[in-house]
C-alpha cells in the first residue's frame, strides 16, 4: 500500500525558505518536461535510453533495494525503476513537477513521492526507514541543484548536495548513480536539443553562452551547466566509495558507485 503521499511535518514553503528552487528549476513545469521526453532530438532520445538502462540494469539485486529519485521531475523514469526496485522514494520541490509525478505514479504501488528539498535528504530517508539506499541523480539534475553557473566551484549547493548524497549512501552501504552531460557536447549537441524544447526554456542567449565551461544559458534566465573533464574528476573524487561503473559516451557520462562492502 502507498503511505506518505506528503511526509507529514514537511511543508514546501518551509523547503523552499531553507535553500530554494534555483532560478534554472522555477522553469520547468510537467507539460514543458513532455516536450523534453518527446524531443526530436536523437541524441537526447539516445541519452534517456542508455541512462534508463544503466539506472534499472546496473544495480545488482536490485529487487531488494530501495531506489531514491533525487530531483524526480514529473516522473519520467519512475515507472521503469519501480519494474525492478523493491520501492521508489521520488523527491521533487517544484510544486507542479510534483502535481505531475503524483499523477504518473498513482499507479505505482511501490512508488512514494516526496514533496521536499533534496537537501532533506537524510531526514527523509530516516523518517522513511530507508536502509541501503541506492541514489539516482539522472538526467544532469545536478546542474540545476541551486543556482546554475559557469564553474562547479561557485555552485554550493550542487557541492553540498554530493556531499550530503555520499554521507547518506556511505553510512548505509548503499549505491549512487549520477548521470551528467559532458561540457564536449555542448556546442554539437545542446543548442539543438535545448532548441527542441524551448517553450519551456526559451530562445538561447548567445551573449551569455560559454562552450569551453559548458554554460547554456537562454535569454528568460534557463541556465544549465555540462561538465568539465576536470570538474567530472572532482565530482568523482567527492562520492569517493568504490567505482561499479562509468559510461563515457560522447555526449554523457554515467558514474554508479557503491559503498557496500564487497
Ligand atoms: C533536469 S530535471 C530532471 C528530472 C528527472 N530527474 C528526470 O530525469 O526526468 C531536474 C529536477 O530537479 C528538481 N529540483 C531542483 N532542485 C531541487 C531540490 N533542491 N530539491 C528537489 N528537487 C529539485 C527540479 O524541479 C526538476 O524537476
């Protein structure tokens, strides 16, 4: 039976007031996202397929464990790891991505969405009784973890979230999976793809662009940031834990490690 709909005690407002959305996160609503899922883009469509893959066929026993969606958006990948995960804790803050998520995942049984700050994430997890937690950061989610900028250095609260994801997975012997666009592709790739969805992002703002640090930026404030090799190094140098797997493709890069003991 599906508990917690809403974790009693939480409330968004309260979320909100301790860190906030990022300006890039006030963009997104669930139809915009649609249009996201349903590009034309091929490499975005090849992107979603590889990440889904290695999210729900990477994880090994995977139908013991319980798979937390960090940044869940309106639900897109929800159905497939609630197929293979024992349960699915889905956290999401924008008020109508969670509208969204609620209504693509009322079916799920297995499934639980979560209307909080990721920052909450170990209170959530131990109101949740989570142990052994496997962590999915999909679809570049860290680049709009606070506010977006040109260099992994001034964007605190992405550092901090890593931070607070490898306290919580280390503690309890549990898994991340964390899936980002790499800064190469942006110029090849990201123009187009942002292009296919820029109702909801907006027209691209090429003063403010900066391909050598993997800056997208639109002229209504979107801002999205890919990868750096030197900043992937770094977010892998702090998840720390024992490497399981790296996809490196030529436009993402998907790390799963774990902290279990072998
Ligand atoms: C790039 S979207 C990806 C959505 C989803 N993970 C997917 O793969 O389809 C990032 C999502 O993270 C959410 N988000 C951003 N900051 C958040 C925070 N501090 N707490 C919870 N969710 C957040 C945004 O609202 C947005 O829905």
């Amino acid at each position: 039976m599906k508990v917690n709909k809403l974790v009693s005690g939480s409330s968004t407002t309260g979320a909100k007031q301790e860190a906030g959305l990022g300006a890039s996160s006030e963009h997104y609503t669930t139809a915009g996202y649609k249009t996201v899922e349903n590009s034309s883009n091929p490499s975005l469509q090849k992107y979603m397929a590889v990440e889904q893959e290695a999210i729900t066929s990477g994880v090994k026993d995977a139908g013991s464990k319980t798979f937390v969606d960090i940044g869940a958006g309106n639900g897109r990948i929800e159905e497939a790891m609630s197929r293979v995960a024992s349960k699915v804790v889905a956290i999401e803050l924008n008020d109508d991505m969670f509208k969204g998520l609620c209504e693509r995942t009322k079916l799920l049984p297995n499934v639980t969405p979560v209307h909080r700050n990721a920052h909450d994430l170990e209170n959530i997890l131990l109101e949740m009784g989570v142990q052994r937690p496997v962590l999915v950061l999909a679809q570049n989610t860290l680049a709009v973890i606070g506010d977006t900028c040109a260099d992994l250095d001034e964007m605190p609260e992405a550092r901090r979230l890593l931070e607070e994801m490898r306290a919580v997975a280390e503690r309890g012997g549990g898994e991340i999976v964390i899936s980002l666009l790499k800064q190469e592709a942006l110029e090849s790739m990201g123009v187009a793809m942002y292009g296919t969805f820029k109702d909801m992002v907006g027209e691209p703002d090429f003063e403010k662009m900066d391909y050598g640090a993997g800056l997208f930026a639109t002229k209504s404030g979107y801002q999205s940031k890919w990868w750096r090799p030197e900043e992937r190094e770094e977010i892998k140098r702090i998840l720390g834990g024992r490497v399981a797997t790296v996809l490196d493709g030529a436009n993402f890069w998907i790390l799963h490690v774990s902290y279990a003991d072998q």
